[in-house]
C-alpha cells in the first residue's frame, strides 16, 4: 500500500508531511529507556514485511504488520515507522521520499487507533484473541481507507478507489488478524512485559 | 528486563530466516520497453511477478511531460505502441508511465536514441519493397551502375540491422529486465543493521540524559 512517487498533489504531501512529524515527535518522546529495543525490533519486523507477498487478490499485497505494531507501541509506532518506511524508500525503492510524510501517515495513524481501540480490551484474556484479530484486520482497513483518501484528494474519486482498495486488502486483512492474534496471545504467554498490560 | 528482548530477538530472527526465501518478491510496480523497428514494445510487472491488467500507460515527453499517447496493457501486463511520428521526427527523449492505480505507478525513460537508430528503416516493410524507395531516394537513374552499388551497399546495412535487431532483441529484453533490481539479502540486512543502530544512538542519548540528570 506505499503510494508511489508523482502521483499525489503538492498539499496532500505537504501535510502528510506535517502530521507524520507531528506524531514523530510526539513518539520519540514516548519512547523511554526501556521501550527503544522493542520499538526498534518491530520497527525492522514492518521493514521486513512489506517483502511477504500474498499470492491473493487482484492486485498486489504484502503483509503490514501495523495492527501489531500499534498495540504494542502506541505513538512509538510513528517513528518506527517512520524509519521502516524511509529504509524501504531507500533499500527497495518502495513509495519514495516524497511521498515519506504521507505513507507514514496512512500506516501509522491506524496503528495509533488500534492502540486506543483496541487495548482496552486486551488486557482480559478471553478477549484478548479477539481483540488481537480486530486489531489486525482494522488496521489494514484504516490503512486502506487512508490511502483511497489521499489519492481522492489527489486525483480520482474516493468512493470507486477506497472500493477497489478495501477489496484488493481483504484476504491481507483476514491473515494480518490471525498473525496479530498469534502473536500477542503468545507473548502475553510467554512474556507479558512486552505488551505493557499493566500500564494504562 | 533481558528476558522479553530475547524472546523478541527471537521471535523477529525465525521470522527473517522465514521469509528470506521470498525476499525475490517486492512491492513496485516496474515497467521496461525495448524497440523493435518503429514499434515499442513493453512490459510491467508488479515485483512479486503479478502483472497488472488493463493498467494505463502514458507515453510523455521526458522534457516537458506533455502526453504523446496513452494506451494499455493487456491481460499478461504487456504493452505495445507504434512511435508517434511527432516524437521520431523531433527526436523526443520519452518517459513511459505505467499507472496501475491504487498509487502503483513505475517509469521507463526511453531516451531517443535508443529507439531511432533502429527506427530509420522502415523495417516492417521487407528488403524487397524497400530497394525502389532506396533506389529513388539516392539515384537520379536507375541505370547509373555507381548508384547501383550504392543501393546494394544501403541494402546490405538495412538487413545486417533487421537481422541484428531481431538477434537483439531477446538481449535488450533481458537488459532492461535486469535493470530492476530487486531486494536482496544486504538490502535487508542494511536495513536491520540502520535500524539498529538508530536504537543504539536513542539509547546512548537517554543514558546520557539520565546520566546528566542525577
């Protein structure tokens, strides 16, 4: 879902660029002493995953991780990807540094939503699965959404494109929540401490 | 406090040594073209091989951006045009844009003198009915016997260039395939290895702080 270079208008980049700063800030100043390592591995795990195709769907999906990314990190989210997104820019030649501002915008203000969303809900075990699945799937909904929007500002209408957008990120949707599922059900097994449950 | 960064280490290590068998597969949207005679031919790609149907492609001006035509691709993702006579006559750098939607969007600069060495023949017309329009461009008479050799020797250019365009081809083909290159494992690694290292320098900063603060 990175959008690529040249196709949004000059406003819409502009303020990507500011809102993308704007949580950035406000993200590295969450990011205390003990939050950097696990900022920074799931910062290199959404770098990654964006390399993980799924053979579904008309176009072209890769898995985003940014449920994942956003319950466990909150407004750290922003920078780590921020960085992942500059990285892919620069390694793969993903989207592009122009468009920097805006894709870091479209991923991680849904991963902040999950976060308020979704949290609450997982600290309960029993709905924690749940919760871990919305988290995921909701995401990439949000993400899809925020993508058709910024190219309707651009260019096309939104309703046709968020249609063709939201369709072609379903199945990514579907197994973004089994992978968040799995993967906080497992930490909160194993290692609680990472997901923060105990603080608010 | 180590405990959970372990498992983490861990967990993030088993899913890199997973997923680096498809690390082949990328997310972009390229698009290559390659000249035969006076028709360009192309092809685009999503990076994970998936090629993107009846996506629209822009033939532009490289200087200007002004569009000389727009067609689309087909089922498999190709395309194909006859050079518009505008840009052959004027020698236009092109830029070809492919533009799948969704914000999928690749370039291919077509600078002319890729397309119209290869394009002064009229190639698809054959060697038999190009030697009279050779023989009246360059000869007053037909039967001046110095003209004659003339002709032969243009003649003989124009079928070495078809025969080495059509051996070229393929070669061009897989030229501008190669152009695109596709993560490997130090793109990866770089990237882990900057992000890292950014963690690094957050970390020294903090204690730094903390240090000055006490």
């Amino acid at each position: 879902m990175h959008i690529s270079e040249g196709i949004l208008s000059a406003p819409v980049l502009i303020s990507g660029g500011v809102i993308a700063a704007a949580g950035t800030v406000i993200g590295l100043k969450k990011v205390d002493y003990a939050r950097i390592m696990p900022t920074a591995l799931l910062s290199s795990a959404f770098f990654v995953a964006s390399l993980i195709h799924v053979p579904l769907g008309p176009g072209s999906v890769h898995l985003v991780l940014n449920g994942l990314l956003g319950i466990i990190l909150g407004w750290a989210g922003f920078p780590a990807i921020l960085i992942a997104l500059f990285l892919q820019a620069i390694f793969f030649q993903f989207g592009g540094l122009v468009v920097l501002g805006v894709n870091t915008v479209t991923m991680a203000v849904p991963a902040l939503c999950c976060y308020y969303l979704v949290r609450p809900w997982l600290k309960n075990p029993k709905t924690r699965p749940v919760a871990a699945f919305c988290a995921g799937a909701l995401a990439i909904f949000l993400s899809s959404l925020l993508v058709a929007l910024a190219l309707a500002l651009s260019d096309s209408g939104f309703l046709t494109t968020a249609k063709v957008i939201i369709g072609a990120n379903v199945p990514i949707m579907i197994i973004e929540g089994f992978i968040t599922m799995f993967t906080v059900t497992f930490l909160a097994r194993v290692q609680p401490e990472i997901l923060h449950l105990d603080q608010p | 406090m180590n405990c959970p960064y372990r498992i983490l280490t861990i967990l993030f290590l088993f899913s890199i040594s997973v997923l680096l068998p498809l690390t082949a597969h990328a997310h972009k949207l390229r698009i290559f073209a390659w000249s035969e005679g006076d028709i360009i031919y192309g092809e685009t790609a999503f990076s994970g091989n998936r090629k993107p149907k009846n996506a629209e492609i822009t033939v532009q001006d490289a200087a200007n951006h002004a569009v000389l035509l727009t067609t689309r691709t087909d089922e498999q993702g190709k395309f194909s045009f006859t050079m518009p006579d505008d840009a052959v006559r004027e020698h236009l750098d092109l830029l070809l844009v492919v533009n799948a939607g969704e914000g999928h969007r690749g370039e291919w600069p077509l600078p002319a003198a890729e397309y119209l060495v290869l394009n002064t023949p009229p190639m698809s017309t054959g060697v038999k009915e190009s030697k009279p329009t050779a023989v009246t461009n360059h000869a007053s008479s037909p039967a001046d016997p110095t003209n004659t050799v003339l002709v032969d020797e243009q003649l003989l250019r124009r079928i070495v260039d078809e025969e080495l365009e059509k051996k070229l081809a393929p070669l061009r083909h897989m030229l501008a395939e190669n152009k695109d290159n596709s993560p490997d494992l130090r793109d990866i690694l770089g990237g882990i290895g900057y992000i890292l290292g950014l963690a690094g320098l957050l970390a020294w900063m903090q204690a730094k702080k903390q240090q000055r603060s006490k």
